[in-house]
C-alpha cells in the first residue's frame, strides 16, 4: 500500500525508535508516542493504518487506548506489544478488536512477520470497503434506472405488456391495464392466455414467440374489443445476441377516436353526395328549364322557384351546422365565459321560434321560475344549444301539438327542458341519437330535411360548459331533452 502511515505507542523509547528503524527501513511512514494520550491525539489528528500499542503505560493504558482507537476508526489494526504477556491479557485484547499479540522481547524478523500480516489485513479491509462503496454505487444507479424507466413506462401514452418467452407478463404500464380492462395486482406471473380474452391478440402472440427464432421483424394488427373499442398492436419479439427467444414487447394504441374520425368521413362524403348533390341538381334543373323557356306558366315557373329557394335554404343549413360544428369543437380555447341569465337567453330563443310554431299550428309554451342563479357560459353558445333542440321539438312535432319550454333548480344544476308531443325516439335510435350526422330512417323522419348535426352540437355545447344532456322518449308519445347546467358560484 502506497503511503502507508504506521503509529508506535510505548512508554519504552528504546522499544519505540527500534520499532520505527525497522518500520522505516520497510518504506513505511512512521510516527512515534511516549504514552497513551499522546497516541490518541495523534490517531485523532491523523488517518493511520497500522497502530503498535504497549499495554502498560502512563495516563491511559493500552486497553482503554485499544477502545478508543475502535470507537474513533474500527478499521485500523492494532497490534498489542508488551512484556507481561499473559493467556488473559491477550484474549481480553482480542475481543476489544485487537489484530494481532506480539511478546517482547522479539526479534526484528518476528516485528516485521507481525507488521506485515497486520498491513496485509489493512489491505483487505480497505479493498472490502471499497467494494461495498462500489456496491452501493451501483445499486443506486441500478435503483435510479429502474425508476426512470419506470417512470418512462408509466408515462406511456401507449400501453406496453412484456412476456417472457413462456407468454407469462413480466411487466405492464397502467394504460395497458386500462385498454385490457385488467387488475394490476393480478397480471404479473400469468401467462397471455390466462389474461387477454381478445383471440385475436392472444393469438397473435403466441405465433410471433414461435416464428422469433426466424424472423426479428415486427408485427402489427388492427383488435376490436368487446366494449366496441379499436386498438392498434406492435407486436416486437425479443431476442439476445444469440436470436434466442427472450419475450415479446406489445404496444397498444387506442385508435377508437380515429375510427370515429374515419366513420366520420365517410359519413360527410355520403352526406355531401346525397344532401348536396341532389339539392343542387334539382336547382340546376329548375332554372335550365325556366331559362330555356321550357316553362311558359307564371304559377309553374313561380312554383320552381319557390322549390329552388327552399333547397338552397336546405343548403345554407346544413353550411350553418357544419360551422357550429366547426366553432363548438373550439369553443374551449378560443372563447371566454361569462355570467349568463339562463331565462333571458330561452325567452329571446322561444320569441324567435314563435311565427314557425304557428305555421305549424303548434302551442309553444314557455316557464322559468324565479330567482334562478346564474351560470357561466359563452351566451350565443348556449343560445344555439336551445335553438337546435327547440327547432327539431317544432320540425318533429305535428300539427296541432305542443313544444313547452322550462327551466328550474335540479339537485344543484340548472335544469332546462325542451318537451314535445311529437312522433319520439325508438329505443334503437336512441344509443346514437348524438352522433355527428345520424338520423333515424323511418318513414317520418325522411321526410323532414335535416343534417343530424343538431343534436350533436347541442350535447358539445353542454359538455364544454362541464354540464349534460339527457333524452327521455317514447316513440309515438313524443320526447324530452333535459340540460343540466352548473351554477355560477360566488
């Protein structure tokens, strides 16, 4: 050991510069004490491999020089060196954490033989104690990685299941729980089969662990759950650097909204050739015949353009729907809420619809208690919200019926009902009833115009401003849309 530091004690200076000669002619560093309080202010001044102690001395004693030396540093060796050597005294020196026993008087080569096997037990007390250093270094940065991966995997916006190549899960994050609709607790240690009820996915993995030995190539499928969700899957075989089979890495990603998205599209290309196309075709053909001078009758040409403006009025409202639409997916962000009375804004929209209810032949009824409170809420938003369900109770509602229009306090919301007496809701049609562009296929409904955006908007609008909208129907007895609205709190 390079730098060694050696401490003599004794009380004897003949004892004591000899031990040093010897110790010094051994390349070794080499101080020196007359008594034993000298020697512990020493050792506390500095670090010390190796201590040389007599038994007998003045103001404090090897033994109790020996306790303090373990109290400040166990891991110095001590050897004790005295001429009353006794059984008793060196077993009493020993289980106080003395290293060694040399009796004087000795020889030089027995001095040297002692401090060697002592400076060797220093070694390896101080290579111990580096190794548990570096043990407790790596078992922190291991500790430390695994909780930043854990954290990476729990942070996942995907979900993640590893196997083993026996198919059991070693390890899963929460969204993977989530989308598989299983408990945490019970997933780790059970195989694929046991967990996974999709055929499709369970399948899929058990046939990339048996081609893994062949191919590292990934493979993905499209899963559709029992709850009527879509995911996406990566399935990844893991392979050591001998193409062993270790597992598998599953990626899922919920791919449900972008289904909608797509179903969505291909409902408004449907929608724009049928509600578009058809409407302008007809407009076009109308006026070549008037221009043309096919039609000669004022009544039938008046009668063409009369056709021809109610289909490009149906036109503009399906452009105003698609821009409510559009301004409702935005309002969150785009849009500050204020105070809002809730009665002000159903008079000024049931006064609006009143000449269509009489057209109609229809009582429009309208109630709002007293002292309702406030809500938050952007007004021309929930102004529209009570248009679309006022304007399809009075589209839906034959003549002769009734559409009432109420608001009062509901278990702490502000409840707003649109009731009517018209043709209802079929249970079937009900479970899509606000979905963007659906409308139900009867015999009634197709012969009323309309874009089946309404009712779509209408609940946007009551989740935007954190309420809800429910339907209760019966088909035949008419229909009740109720919004519930929080409050503004003081």
């Amino acid at each position: 050991m390079r730098n060694t530091r050696v401490l003599v004690v004794d009380d004897e200076e003949i004892i004591r510069v000899g031990c040093q000669r010897i110790l010094s002619d051994m390349d070794l560093q080499v101080d020196g004490a007359e008594n034993g309080r000298i020697g512990l202010e020493k050792i506390r001044e500095n670090p010390y491999d190796l201590v040389l102690l007599d038994l007998i001395m003045p103001e404090l004693d090897g033994m109790k020089l020996l306790e303090k030396i373990q109290a400040h540093d166990p891991d110095i060796v001590a050897i004790i060196v005295t001429g009353f050597a006794t059984i008793e005294s060196a077993v009493e020196a020993m289980t106080k954490g003395a290293y060694d026993y040399l009796p004087k008087p000795f020889t030089p080569e027995e001095f040297r033989v002692k401090v060697n096997r002592g400076l060797e037990k220093r070694r390896l007390i101080l290579e111990a104690r580096e190794l548990r250093r570096e043990r407790d270094r790596n078992l922190l940065e291991l500790s430390n990685e695994k909780t930043r991966t854990h954290t990476i995997v729990n942070s996942m916006s995907d979900g993640l299941i590893v196997t083993n190549c026996s198919g059991q899960v070693v390890l899963i994050n929460p969204v993977a729980l989530k989308m598989m609709r299983l408990n945490q607790k019970a997933v780790i240690g059970k195989t694929v089969d046991d967990l996974i009820h999709n055929d499709g996915l369970k399948n899929q993995i058990s046939e990339t662990l048996e081609k893994v030995q062949k191919s590292t190539n990934s493979t993905t499928m499209q899963i559709q759950t029992r709850d009527e969700r879509f995911l996406h899957s990566n399935i990844t075989p893991l392979l050591d650097e001998n193409h062993n089979c270790l597992g598998t890495v599953t990626v899922l990603r919920d791919i449900t909204e972008e289904k909608k998205v797509e179903k969505l599209k291909s409902e408004f290309v449907r929608l724009v050739a049928h509600e578009l196309k058809a409407p302008l075709g007809a407009i076009d053909g109308y006026l070549n015949l008037i221009l043309e001078g096919y039609i000669s009758d004022t009544l039938q040409v008046d009668d063409m353009i009369r056709k021809s403006r109610n289909k490009a009025k149906a036109l503009l409202n399906l452009i105003n729907d698609l821009l409510d639409l559009s301004r409702t997916e935005k309002t969150e962000i785009s849009k500050t809420k204020t105070t809002i009375d809730i009665c002000t804004i159903l008079h000024e929209t049931v006064n609006f619809f009143e000449n269509e209810a009489k057209e109609k032949k229809l009582d429009l009824q309208f109630g709002c208690d007293k002292n309702l409170p406030a809500i938050q809420g952007i007004d021309e938003e929930i102004s529209r919200l009570f248009s679309n369900l006022i304007s399809n109770a009075i589209k839906y509602t034959p003549e002769g019926g009734v559409v009432s229009v109420s608001a009062k306090m509901n278990d702490g919301y502000l409840a707003v009902a649109v009731q009517d007496t018209g043709i209802g809701i079929s249970q079937e049609d009900q479970k899509n009833i606000f979905e963007e562009f659906y409308r139900s296929n009867n015999a009634v409904t197709r012969k009323i115009s309309g874009t089946g955006l309404g009712l779509s908007i209408a609940k946007k609008i009551a989740d935007n401003h954190n309420g809800y909208l429910e339907l209760l129907s019966e088909e035949g007895k008419g229909s009740t849309f109720r919004v519930f609205l929080p409050v503004k709190k003081d």
